[in-house]
C-alpha cells in the first residue's frame, strides 16, 4: 500500500493499494475511519517507477481536492 497524504493531520488522502491494481481512491478521515469518496483508474496503466506513481497520487489528489469543493457548492 502507498499513501499520499500531504500532511500528518490532513483528513483525506489517496491510497494505492498495490500489487496490479490500477486504481487510486481517494479517502476522507469521517468518524474515526477512512471513508471511500472517489476512485480513478490509472489510465496507462501501472507506472514505470515510484516517483511515476506519487505523481499520479499527487495529481489525483488535487483533482480530487476540486470536485470535493464542486459538490460542497452543490450541497449548498
């Protein structure tokens, strides 16, 4: 499992869980536990190398980060 995180206290992130799988979801901390909110393929497939695959987590969570703020407007 690899996780991006960009801080200790922040309460969502992106987890990759490894092995072949070629999905990256992103989780928000509600209630005292990881919740699944999103989930993205990674579109060409497995990356070539670690740094390849934080990229991907990195840009997964901003997009993320945007539809997070595109539904909180919706719900208001």
């Amino acid at each position: 499992m690899m996780i991006y995180q960009p801080s200790v206290n922040s309460t969502d992130r992106v987890v990759w869980h490894g092995g072949e799988s070629t999905y990256l979801h992103y989780e928000k901390f509600i209630n005292d536990m990881w919740l699944e909110r999103d989930v993205q393929t990674l579109g060409s497939g497995l990356p070539r190398s670690m740094s390849e695959m934080h990229a991907e987590m990195v840009e997964y969570y901003q997009l993320s980060q945007v539809l997070e703020q595109e539904r909180n407007k919706q719900l208001m």
